[in-house]
C-alpha cells in the first residue's frame, strides 16, 4: 500500500484522483495550496507526489524545486491539461532536481493509466535491498593501479543485433573492475579516474589485449554456435577516450593486434563521444582519417547529446551513428524522443552512415525503430552485458529453430506481398538474359507457399510450397542444376516436371537472408534439357550474391534521395560485381553517361528554384527510356550513369533516341527559363576489358573529352565552309 498525496487547485479532480487511487488500495491525501503540500510532504511522508503543473498560487515546477532538497524524495507523478511537450520538459526538470519520475499524466486521463503509473513506484523490499546494497566506493589512484597489477579488471561483451532481422551483428566490449573488499566498481568512477592520472592508455591497451583475441576465436568458431550465425558480418566495438586520439602508439598496438589476431580492420568498430571528436578538431580529423585508411569502422557514440553534433557527422569520416540512449530509452513514452529518432535516422542513412541505438528496454521501442530502419540496436531488453562464457549460452538461447528462424527471418525483411521493386527486377532480367531461359525467378519460400518477388516467364504471384522445384535449392543451400529433370531421382516424380508446365531444366541457387538463414532461391526454368557448364554455376552464384547483397542493404541508404535512384557508392558496389561478372564470363558491357549542362543563370534565386525539379524529371526521363537497363545511378549532381550487360546495341541506341525526343518534348512543355541541354556519352567495353570502377571512370572520362574534341573539330570544319563574305 502506497501513501499517495495530490496537489492540485481543482477540487473535482482531486476528489477524482482519490477515489481512483483509494479503489486502487492505497492511502491518499489532496490539498490544494503548495504551502499545505509542503507541510504535509514533511509530516506525512508520501512515497508519491501528484503535482498539477498549473496552479493558483504557484507552478508545479516552483513547487517541485522547493521540495528537492528534502532527504526522502517522494516519487513524482507530473499532471496537467498543458501541451504534452510541457509536461515532458517538466519531467526532465524534476529529474534533474533528484526526483525519479514515474510519469507524466496528461488529462482528461484514464484510470489505468494512473493505476500503471503507480505500479512503477519501488516497493519498499525493494526500496530496503537498495539502501542496504554497498555504497559506491571511493577508489583512490593507488588502489587504480594495484587493480591494473592483480589484473583485478575484466571486460563484458554486450550483443548487438540487426534490427530487421533480430540476428546477431556484434559486440561492445564493456570495461568493468572488481576489487576485494570493494566490490564493482562502476565505470563512471575508474575511467574519468583513468584520465585524470594517466592511466587511459594502459586501460585501452587491456581492453584491446582482451577483447580482440576474444573475438577473433569467437568469429572462428561461430558455425560451432549456430548454423544460423553468419561470422561475416559480426563487428567488435571498442570505446577509446577523447585523451587517446593524439596518442598513435594505441593505435598502432590495435593494428598489430587486429594482424596477430587475424582480425580485419573493418571488422572492428572504435567508438568516440562527441566530446571526444571536438577536443582537439585538427588531432581528431588526422587521427580518425588514418583510421578510416586502415580499414577501422568509426562510430559517434551518445549522438545528440554533444554541442556540435551535425558539424562532426559532416567533417569528420565516421561509419556509424548511435543515437543516445537517453532518447531511446524515452522513445515508448515519448513523442519528442520518437520525432528526434526519426529525424537522425533519415538524416545519418542520406549521409551514408549505418544507425545503431542503445538503451532499448522494452519491446515497443525495438518495434518503432524496426518501423523506422534503424540498423542495429542494443539494451537490456536485447541481452545485458555477458561474460565470454556467458555469451556463448546466450547465442544458443538467442537461435530459434531452424524452420522457425528461417521464417522469422524472412518476415522480418517485410518484403512478402510487396509491390515490384526495379532493384531485383533488373537482376533478374539480366539473369533471364544471359542464360537465355524462357523462366526465371526470385522465389521466397514462405510457411506453405511459393511467393515471387520478381518474375519472368510465370503467370502467377504464387504457388504451393508442397512440391514446388524451388524447394531443392533450400535443401541443397547452395547451386542446384538438373541438366535433364527426367533422369534426376529428385525430380522425376514432380508434378511440374510429369505435367505442365513440363519443365526438363531446373537451376537454383540459395538465396540467405542477413542473419545466413535461407529464405528462397534465384530459380530458372526450361523446358528443353540443357548441359551445365562451370560457368553457369559460377554465374549463377554471382547473380544470386548480387540479390542477398539487395535484401541486406538498408535501401535508404542506397538511393539518393532527390531521384531515388542508386547513389554514388551504391553505383560503385554494384558496377564492382558486373564487372566482375563481365570478367569472369566474358560479357561485354555498355555505359551511358548523360549530363545535364546549365548555363550561367540571370537569376540565381530562381535557378536554385528550379535545379532539383530539372534533375528529378531527368532521372524520371532517363529510367522510362532505359528501362532495361541493369543498372541506373545519380553519381553526380549533375551526372547519371545507364550500365547494361550483354545488351543488343541497338536497343541501346533506341534509349538514347527516346531520351532526347522525351527530352525535347518536356522542354517545350517547361514552366521556367532555366537554360540547360543534355549531353549523352557512350562506352563500350569489350569482353573482360575492364577490371575495376576506377578504369571503368577514365575510361568513361576519355570518351567524353574525344566527344568534345570531336564537337569542336566539326564546328571548326564548318566555320572554315563559310564563304567570304557570307
């Protein structure tokens, strides 16, 4: 039974909130003046305090800051009719005065919610284990260095998961101390002790001395753990201290770590506050630049809590971004916490950087930041910091069964019954196009059916899992042919192959999610037999790494975000793989470079006006002209790139037509006096030709600058056709 007392000037709603907290089996007073509450908080001593922020005499706040310097602080229930905003800034201002708050109570309000509020109120066993739990030590710089000496620290691994998915990612790795008649001792104390004497260097040399070994033989053994778990994307974070940034020889000893270790640089996330980033700006850009060259993943750790926060997402060449928990851990209760969620989410993924949260502790805010593709999260909901040995049980708790996880998997992607989306329609259409199949699929294995994501050849959306050929792709995990499905054991009684639509050739290839879990298969279709080559497995392979490279990439972060389509480093990726594709199988490749060309503007006020509705309506010309195109990407403000792969050269050319005749009929049709021309640039690469995007670009560049000496040479021969005089 609690002692509940209201201060409130409204009579009615004090004889409400009575009645609703005496039903609820607790003791309850209300008074109507702060002088009265002050004096009845003193004599009374209520475990809760309700206070109107509006009230006759005074303001709750005053009232609130004239009771934090009691001794036994009641716990605090904020109410009010004002803004909700009011009511969370009032609640961040009691806390911050002492007071734990249980809550804000926004009227008209529910019982329950009262009732709920309440219920969060420590108990008093609870209230008496803490009060007789050990007090925080003080720790003196000697005992900070025998700790170091009798190796009195250890370090804790904190699980990080991929927030569509829920598998698996990484770790933080975690700093703690325990000393014999001391007890833990928190973080907050021996690291600031650290740095005040010194000692910050010799605790992150321990850390790295720990943590990375550690990991390295966890990363080695992970298919012992789970075959679900997908060693290729786990990441280590450390935590390095502003002090550190200028002193090299730390980060030297990581590198040789990480090389000892067998550990790869990108493997390994550092983590800097804020403050830490500005301590020393020039020290930090050199430092954390180098790193970066290195290969190192940089994150900002407790993002929004710094006084310059989007000056150093800008300047400095950070990875990664976690948001303070201090806003995820307010996120279910309240509205502010959840707009500036969102708001650094889709301001850190149009930077290019991946989002991480901390703090979660419930499963409401796991939910809203899914909801809003955050990357990966992190929090006592998720796991507690664990010991190694305690890490390895926690894994195997965390790994469904396989079906399960497979399927869990899958709908985590949110991408069943969705609408087409070009990103796998192209790959397929390339697929189709160099095997020359009349059917070929993205097919997503679902709990008792067959779904396709992207199609060509097959009439239907979907078909029965019983039965269906693409189910031997999941079996076999990996590249499935059958050269002649007549003279296959597992093959020949099927239904498709015994009846139509009477197919003789089947390839498939496992399609995985994130997590390494296989959710569906890259099929083709024939109805003729066919010999397999190498180089259809190999192919095949590529094609389908090419769509699981598609299903792990957030797709926030790989479009630009005025055209929507493939950015720069998007483009780069995956013009990587067709290259290599190309090479491997000797395909020849076509690239298509159009720019638009502004001239100087009379006004710049209405060019700025009018200069990002010229470039989306050219993105919007360039993807109806070349919608067979394998690959369209915005890689510079005012430069697109159209890259095909065994495509008809006179296809090609029709696009370019239709482009330039589009082109020319929206410019008769524009409302602005923006003066601006198209110039199209072609490439065409010979089978294996090129090896890498950077000979892609000089090659690209070289035929630019022949196309214009070629333009200033015929204007220079019709010049000198000119007759005297004429």
């Amino acid at each position: 039974m609690l002692k509940v007392l209201v201060l409130d000037d409204d009579a009615d709603n004090c004889l409400t909130l009575e009645h609703i907290i005496r039903f609820a089996g607790h003791q309850v007073q209300s008074v109507y003046d702060s002088s009265s509450f002050l004096s009845l908080v003193s004599s009374w001593r209520p475990q809760v305090v309700i206070v109107d922020l509006l009230l006759g005499d005074t303001d709750g706040i005053t009232v609130l800051t004239d009771l934090a310097p009691s001794i036994n602080k009641p716990d605090v229930i904020v109410l009010s009719g004002a803004h909700q905003r009011l009511l969370e800034a009032a609640s961040r201002s009691a806390s911050s005065h002492g007071f734990k708050v249980l809550g804000t109570l926004a009227k008209p309000f529910t019982p329950e919610t009262l009732r709920q509020l309440l219920g969060k109120h420590t108990t008093a066993a609870q209230l008496n284990q803490r009060i007789h739990q050990p007090q925080k030590a003080v720790l003196s710089v000697a005992e900070l260095e025998r700790a170091f000496e009798l190796q009195n620290f250890y370090l804790v691994y904190q699980p990080k998961i991929d927030c569509r998915t829920s598998s698996l990612v990484g770790f933080e790795a975690l700093c703690r101390l325990n000393l014999p008649g001391l007890g833990e001792i928190s973080p907050e104390q021996f690291i600031p002790l650290c740095e005040q004497h010194g000692l910050i260097d010799r605790l992150t040399q321990f850390v790295i001395n720990t943590a990375v070994p550690w990991f390295a033989g966890f990363v080695s053994s992970a298919g012992q753990h789970s075959q679900n778990l997908n060693n290729k994307v786990l990441k280590l974070a450390i935590n390095i201290s502003a002090l550190s940034i200028a002193h090299s020889d730390i980060f030297s000893y990581l590198i040789a770590q990480c090389a000892r270790c067998n550990v790869e640089p990108g493997n390994i996330i550092l983590e800097l506050t804020e403050t830490a980033a500005m301590s020393d700006p020039i020290a930090s850009l050199d430092t954390l630049t180098r790193l970066r060259l290195y290969g190192f993943q940089l994150s900002i750790d407790d993002f929004g809590t710094g006084y310059s926060s989007i000056l150093q997402l800008v300047r400095l060449p950070f990875s990664e971004l976690k948001i303070d928990k201090n806003f995820v851990g307010t996120a279910a209760e309240s509205k502010e916490s959840r707009l500036v969620i969102s708001s650094v989410i889709d301001m850190a993924h149009a930077l290019g950087l991946s989002v991480t949260a901390e703090g979660i502790e419930d499963r409401q805010t796991l939910a809203f930041l899914q909801k809003k593709h955050c990357d990966s999260a992190q929090g006592f909901y998720i796991a507690r910091p664990l010991t190694p040995s305690q890490v390895e049980d926690w894994v195997v708790r965390h790994q469904d069964d396989k079906e399960l996880a497979r399927l869990k998997a899958l709908r985590a992607l949110d991408i069943l019954d969705s609408a087409p989306e070009e990103r796998f329609d192209r790959i397929i259409r390339l697929t189709q196009r160099i095997f020359a199949v009349p059917v070929c699929t993205l097919s997503l294995v679902d709990q008792h059916r067959i779904w396709y994501k992207s199609k060509i050849g097959m009439k239907h959306n979907e078909i029965e899992r019983n039965g269906a050929l693409c189910e031997l792709a999941i079996r076999h995990s990996g590249s499935f042919f059958v050269a002649d499905t007549l003279f296959n054991t597992e093959t020949n009684q099927n239904n498709m192959v015994i009846g139509k639509p009477f197919v003789r050739f089947y390839a498939g290839h496992a399609i995985k999610a994130p997590n390494g879990v296989v959710i569906g298969s890259l099929c083709m279709l024939d109805f003729d037999p066919r010999p397999v080559t190498n180089f259809d497995a190999e192919a095949l392979q590529d094609l389908a790494t090419m769509l699981e490279d598609e299903l792990t990439r957030n797709s926030k972060m790989t479009l630009d975000p005025l055209t929507q389509l493939k950015n720069r480093a998007s483009f780069d990726n995956r013009a990587l793989s067709l290259l290599k594709l190309c090479q491997n199988h000797q395909l020849h490749m076509q690239l298509v470079n159009i720019k638009v060309h502004f001239d100087s503007p009379e006004h710049a006020d209405i060019f700025n006006l009018y200069y990002d509705r010229i470039i989306r309506e050219t993105a919007k010309l360039i993807k109806k002209s070349f919608a067979g195109a394998d690959l369209i990407a915005r890689v510079e403000e005012n430069s697109f790139i159209i890259l095909h792969v065994a495509q008809d050269a006179e296809l090609i050319e029709m696009a370019i037509t239709a482009f330039f005749n589009l082109a020319a009929a929206e410019q008769d049709k524009k409302q602005h006096n923006i003066p601006f021309s198209y110039a199209a640039t072609e490439l065409d690469c010979k089978m294996g030709e090129l090896s890498s995007i950077q000979q892609l670009y000089m090659k690209l560049d070289l035929a630019q600058q022949r196309a214009v000496k070629y333009t200033e040479k015929q204007a220079a021969v019709n010049a000198s056709q000119v007759a005297p005089g004429q």
